[in-house]
C-alpha cells in the first residue's frame, strides 16, 4: 500500500526509528527490495536520471503498481532532482515525495531551488527533502571516495536554512559518501545530534551502503528517520546480471537479479531496524499503517 512519505517520517523521527529508502531502476530490483520488507515500511527511490531516461514514466508507473500492491507501507520518492525538470515529471507521475538536490550549488541557490521545488510539490501534497552540506561522491557510480571535510553539515546553518527553504525532510552530511568508502567510516554522532537538537524535521542519511550496523543504528537514535542505500544494491544486482549470463533467459535473469537485490536489502532491514521483528531496539510498539493516496 503507498502511504504519507511525510507521515511516515515524521513518526519515524518521533519514535527513533527509521525507514530504509533503496534505489530502483527497474521493477526487479523493487521486486527484491519488497521481498526483502516483508511488510516492513519501505521508500523506494526512484534516481532522476531514470525520470528523464525514455520510458522514465513508465517506470514510475510501475514502480508505483508495485507499490499499491506491496502488503508494506510504501512510499515513492524521487532522489537527487539537480532541476525543476525532473521535479515536474516526478509529481506528474505520482511521486510521494521529491529531493531537491541543491548541494553543489551555492547556500541561495540552494535555498532558491528547494523553495521552487515546494511551490511545484505542494500542489500535488508531494514532499520535498532538501541537502544542507555536501556528500563526496556520486550517486550513479560506485567509485571509492573520501568524505568531503568543506561538506559537512554545519549545524549553525540549519535554523536558518529551514526557516527560508522549509524542506520537509533534511539529508545531512555527517561523514557519509556516496559510492564506496575509501577509508574507515566514520559518522559524526555529535555534529548530527547538534543538528537534531535545532530541527525537528526528519533527518536524512545518504550513502547507507558501506556504513556498519551499529554506526547506523547510532545515527537513526541521534536522529535520522531515513537512510538511503544504493551503491551495495547496484553492485549486486550488476554482479548477478553477469553471473548469470550468458546462459539465462530472460525470465532466469530476472530471478537472479530480484534474489540479489532482496538479500542485500534484507541485510540493509535488519542493519537499521534490527534484525528479529523489524522494529527498532529501543521500539516495542507494533508498526501499524493506514494506506494514503
Ligand atoms: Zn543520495
């Protein structure tokens, strides 16, 4: 069933806990994912590029059949928009949620960006989930990168950065990457807790591949209500494509890439939710939700 992106994070920040949020570029990788949920509330992510790539509304449409039919919450969020273009097409296509992606651009332009991305969103009840800091990386390669100490989320910036752009949701930079951790990984609890401390707003993890369990499950206690994995998913789902060629059929491989994704998922479930009920350590009520849209 899809649900309220900005219900489900909110109640998400309030009670501690977090939803994982996966890349999906086709309809087997959500396969994998939601096999992987197990009724467990889920975002799948949807990279621009893929928006604006042909037949980039119809994967939305798919994506979100998937979604309605899922039996976990689910809600569709486009990931990493640099531009209105895509924004546009995402709420065209029914889409829960947006990010406006102003990172690489200066504070107000960044600010400009997340404001215009709101006006086109709210018409559609979309949410909009802003960057304040910078992550290293790329979101569409799986290259080894180190973190970006000038990207870091200042903490001193958040009051006035909600206050103007008034994002939904805030991905924060706090010594994640995107792509491969080139050294030892390390989140800066204390920056995201002095975060935390001066919005309310959900908070958003990006490059939650590479991250240990325990720096995860630490980050979702100190605050963050989403985290985002894609490079440890695209890396199995590329691997066993190749595994399984050239002998596969089409069906075959479509198999293999839907049981990869979900045993990469399902690591990802259990690294921020803990591993037995799906429900975060500190959290012992039941995760109940009604369907939205
Ligand atoms: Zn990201």
């Amino acid at each position: 069933v899809i649900v309220d992106f900005l219900a489900l994070l909110r109640r998400c920040r309030a009670e501690r806990r977090a939803v994982a949020a996966f890349s999906c570029y086709d309809v087997e990788t959500a396969a994998g994912v939601l096999r992987a949920a197990a009724g467990r509330p889920v975002v799948l992510l949807m990279p621009a590029p893929a928006i604006l790539h042909p037949g980039g509304d119809l994967l939305a449409a798919a994506l979100r059949a998937v979604a309605e039919q899922a039996a976990s919450p689910v809600s569709l969020q486009l990931d990493h928009a640099h531009g209105l273009e895509e924004i546009r097409a995402a709420c065209d296509c029914g889409v829960g949620a947006v990010m406006a992606d102003g990172s690489h651009l200066s504070r107000d332009a960044n600010v400009e960006l997340v404001i215009a991305a709101r006006s086109i969103a709210a018409r559609r009840g979309v949410a909009v989930e802003a960057a304040l800091g910078r992550l290293a990386g790329d979101e569409e390669t799986a290259l080894e990168v180190g973190v970006d100490a000038d990207g870091l989320t200042d903490p001193a910036e958040v009051r006035r950065f909600v206050a103007e752009a008034q994002p939904d949701c805030v991905a924060v930079a706090i010594g994640n990457v995107h792509g491969v951790y080139r050294d030892r990984p390390r989140v800066d609890l204390a920056r995201l807790r002095s975060i935390a401390a001066r919005t309310e707003r959900p908070l958003a993890l990006h490059g939650g591949s590479g991250l240990q369990a325990c720096a995860l499950r630490a980050a979702v206690g100190a605050g963050i209500a989403k985290v985002n994995f894609n490079t440890e998913l695209r890396q199995a789902y590329v691997a066993a494509t190749r595994d399984a060629l050239p002998a596969a059929g089409p069906l075959a491989l479509h198999r293999a890439q839907t049981a990869a994704v979900a045993t990469v998922a399902a690591a990802k479930f259990a690294a921020v939710l803990g591993p037995s009920t799906g429900l975060h350590p500190v959290e012992a009520g039941p995760l109940t939700w009604t369907a939205s849209v």
